[in-house]
C-alpha cells in the first residue's frame, strides 16, 4: 500500500485524479484545498492494480465508462469508485462536492 499526494490547479481535479485512480487500486482519496487555496491537494491510498472480478464499477472486466470534460464519454480503465463516489469526491467535471471517500472491506 501506499499513498500519492497531488497538487494542482481545482479545474484540473477531474482529469488528473481519474487518470491516476485508473491505474492504482485505490481505498481512500482525500481532497483538501492549499493553504493559499489557489489549488487542490489530493491524496490517494491505493495498492498496486488487481484483477477488477468483483468490482461494483466496472462488471468484472477492468473497463468503465468515464465522462470527460467535454461533455463525452469514453471507456477506459475503472478507477474502482462507482460514479455516485466519484462525484460526491468532486473527482468529476461540475461536481462541487468535497467528501472524502474510503473503500468499504470486509473487515
């Protein structure tokens, strides 16, 4: 396990997260604004990418609808956060929300 600390421009938040998330197994993303609050921090706790057999996001086959900045879709590595999560996260173009999101297990 281990965790990915990004800082960058707010309007950036979707695209870079999304990317980074569709490459890690992720189980927490914090989001928190900087100090001077000019940008975004993120932090991501993930483990490296494992098959996606029983993901809820993506039906098993490691592919996910995801939509872009421009108003398009494309399918593309899931990041293992249902679109609801993603959203609530403000990982998503227009969202606003800034919740932070931790996997559930079984533990």
């Amino acid at each position: 396990m281990f965790e990915i600390r990004i800082i960058c421009d707010t309007p950036d938040v979707p695209r870079v997260a999304q990317a980074v998330l569709g490459s890690v197994d992720a189980v927490s993303v914090r989001r928190y604004p900087t100090r001077d609050r000019a940008r975004t921090r993120l932090y991501i706790t993930a483990g490296h990418r494992r098959p996606h057999r029983d993901c809820p996001g993506c039906d098993g086959d490691g592919l996910t609808l995801w939509f872009l900045p421009d108003g398009t879709q494309e399918q593309r590595p899931c990041t293992g956060l249902s679109a609801d999560a993603l959203h609530a996260a403000g990982l998503t173009q227009g969202s606003t929300g800034r919740k932070p999101w931790h996997r559930v297990t079984d533990h």
